[in-house]
C-alpha cells in the first residue's frame, strides 16, 4: 500500500518479510523479518508513515514503529489471539484505531 504522500510502498512477502521502498529514491529503504510466516498483509498506520501494521499466516497482527528500529528489529506490539491467518488488516489513519 501506498503512504498518505504516495512517495512510499509497503509491501509483505513470502519470505516472512515487511518491505518499504521509496520512490523517489527508487531503493528499499526498510526491510525487516516482522513474522515466521508468509506476511498477507501490511498498511502504513497514519499519514506520517512511522508505524505499519502487518499481518501474517502466524496468526499474529504486528505494530512496528520506524522511529525504533535502529539497533532493534522487534515490534512495538502483537495482536494474539486470531485462530487462522490475518489476511486483511488497515488503518482509520486517525493514529487512535485500526
């Protein structure tokens, strides 16, 4: 999916990853192993494109935070509970819900 400026794409993928890549700059600026199973999928949470949900066929929905990655892969939160796969997930982009 696109971010709010359209100068962003997230992207989740097989290979149990959550990919952003810029436009503009035309390379992967993020790449993160955010599950252990195929990611379904992703949305930026609000307009200012730090925090992207996912949500994967480990049964978990995910919150990470851009602003905290830098030494850490981990998310900011998990969504437990789901019997099956998360195969859709998105945002209000209210920065309150999902």
């Amino acid at each position: 999916k696109f971010s709010t400026d359209g100068r962003e794409v997230v992207a989740g993928s097989s290979d149990d990853s959550i990919y952003v890549y810029d436009l503009e700059a035309n390379r992967v600026s993020l790449r993160t192993v955010a599950h252990t199973s195929d990611v379904n999928t992703v949305c930026f949470e609000d307009e200012s494109g730090n925090e992207i949900f996912s949500g994967s066929d480990d049964n978990l929905g995910k919150v990470w935070d851009r602003r905290c990655f830098i030494g850490r892969d981990k998310p900011a939160g998990v969504l437990v509970g789901h019997l099956e796969g998360v195969t859709l997930i998105d945002s209000r982009r209210d920065g309150r819900y999902f």
